[in-house]
C-alpha cells in the first residue's frame, strides 16, 4: 500500500486542480466487494501547478526506488498519469498487504515495467504475475490494474463479473455510503468502513465510515466526515471535538497557519459529523516545505 506521507503530498498538491465530480468512482467496477479502504487521486488537473512540480520533488526524496522504475520505463508521472485508484484492506487502523491499484492514462510506459514477467492465463485472463514481489498485473478496458497475488482471484472474478464490485455490492454498502458522504467536487478522497478501524477508536466510539475529500479554489478545503448510526450520536462526537478546537485553533495559529485557525471547525449533519479547514496557497507551500524536510532527513538517516 502507498505510504500515508504519500497521500498526504497528493492531497495537498491538488489545491489548483479544476474539481471534477466523482473522479475516480468509476473505477470501483474493477474493485471486489470486501475491500475496506479505497482511495482516489486525480492527477490530470493538477499537473499543470506549480504545487504538484514541488510534490513530485518529495517523491522523488520518499520512493527513490520506485521513481527510479518510472524513469526506466520511461513514464511521466506528471504527464502520463490522469487518475490512480486503491482499493485494500485495513485492520486495527493499518493497511494490510492485500490491496488493488487501477490506473488510467497513457501507460504504454507504466505497463513496461511488468514485461519481464511471463503472461499466464488465470481464469482465462492474462496475466503477468512476479511471485518474488506478490505483485500480479493485467490490463483491462486500456487501464492496468495491478493488484497483490493474494487478492488476484477475486480481482479476476470481479473483471469477469463472476463477482459482484464495490460498486454495486450490498457488501459494500458503509463503503458507498462513505462516498456519498463526501463532497463530490472532491479532486482526492479516501474512504475507510468503520469495521476496518474499529480497534484503533477510542473505546465505545462506533463509526460506519470515515473519509476525508479535498476540493480546490485558491486553496484547499479540506473535511474530514465520519458516518455515526444516529443523529445523537453525531451530536455527542461533535460536542466533544468542539471542546478541543479552541486548543488546535491556538496550536495552528502558534505555527503560522492563520487560515486554516481562523476556518477549523466542527460540525454534524444528520449522523454525519465533520472537521473541516482551509489552507491559503502558502499555507499549503509551508505544508509542502515540511514534508519535505521531514522525507529528506528521513533518507539521510536511512542511507549508509
């Protein structure tokens, strides 16, 4: 699964990307039911920004291996990648190794990098599988999907509709309900069932999702949601994190984060409850900046 920080830069990155509503969520038709955790990110509108140029620099510092890869293979992450989608599971709060990744755009180069693995047919579908890696890949509809062997057969038998997707599945119900959840104009979102987290709530906190979405407009705007079973119980969450904010406001605030202080706030529709705060262009550049200096101490530690 892709690291935390690394989803953290792409969220931020999008700050000047045009919102495209539900990007992402057709992808879902290529994810099997049980997954617990999906997230989406939109590249194609963010290209362009001169965030994103300073988001791919961190990469570069974060997975210097994998960016070394893309390079062989001659893809552009910044040009040829329009829209990623993961699709996993979690438990007790972490993302475990059984996951599914689909990519669109132009992957000629991406798909290269698993050419030196022998295409098989697994259940009728090719199939290019590197046992060293637990890594299987496979193209379907011009979008490459690469998923963890162990979660290959039920990739397949969703392709095959021999299984029912996340996008339709009633097991997937508090999944889909998380998304609706979230805002649309969303250009990153990501959504985790209630189930998949349960041991790492605070005790007697139950939840049927949460997930987070970024929209963009001179800016981020940024919310964190939560889907509750009733309205009280929204209301009791939402009490209790209006009793912290006045101490985050003032945390933010001590860091030179004014806007995002000024914006933070609680606030519950129905059952849902939410966090949500604003990021100006240099707050996000601070943000970026931090990230940055934290990956390249990090690799300098790492390195012999």
């Amino acid at each position: 699964m892709p690291s935390l920080r690394v989803a953290v830069v792409l969220l931020v990155a999008l700050w000047a990307a045009p919102a495209q509503a539900g990007r992402g969520t057709s992808l879902l038709k290529y994810v099997p039911d049980d997954v617990e955790m999906v997230m989406s990110l939109d590249i194609s509108g963010a290209r362009s920004t001169p965030l994103f140029r300073r988001s791919l620099e961190i990469l570069k510092v974060e997975a210097k291996d994998i960016w070394q890869t893309l390079r062989d293979a001659k893809f552009d992450l910044a040009k040829d990648l329009d829209t990623l989608l993961v699709a996993g599971s979690y438990s007790g709060g972490q993302a475990t190794e059984r996951f599914v990744a689909v990519f669109e755009g132009r992957l000629s180069g991406l798909q290269t990098i698993f050419h030196h693995n022998p295409v098989t047919l697994h259940r009728g579908v090719a199939v290019r599988v590197d046992a060293a890696k637990s890594l299987a890949s496979l193209v379907v509809d011009k979008r490459l999907i690469v998923c963890s062997t162990s979660m290959l057969d039920d990739v397949v038998a969703t392709i095959l509709r021999k299984r029912v997707s996340a996008r339709t599945s009633r097991r997937a119900t508090s999944l889909r309900s998380g998304l609706a959840g979230l805002d649309p104009r969303g250009d990153a979102w990501m959504v985790i069932t209630g189930a998949a987290i349960k041991e790492a709530l605070p005790a007697g906190l139950k939840l049927s999702w949460m997930g987070v979405w970024a929209a963009t407009n001179k800016g981020v705007a940024v919310e964190l949601r939560a889907g509750t079973d009733s309205e009280a119980a929204a209301a009791e969450i939402s009490t209790l994190l209006v009793g912290q904010i006045g101490a985050v406001k003032q945390l933010l605030a001590s860091q030179g984060f004014d806007s995002m202080a000024e914006s933070f706030e609680a606030k519950t529709t129905g059952p849902v409850v939410g966090v949500s705060l604003l990021m100006s262009e240099e707050e996000v550049t601070k943000v970026l900046r931090l990230v940055s200096r934290q990956a390249a101490e990090e690799a300098e530690v790492k390195s012999p």
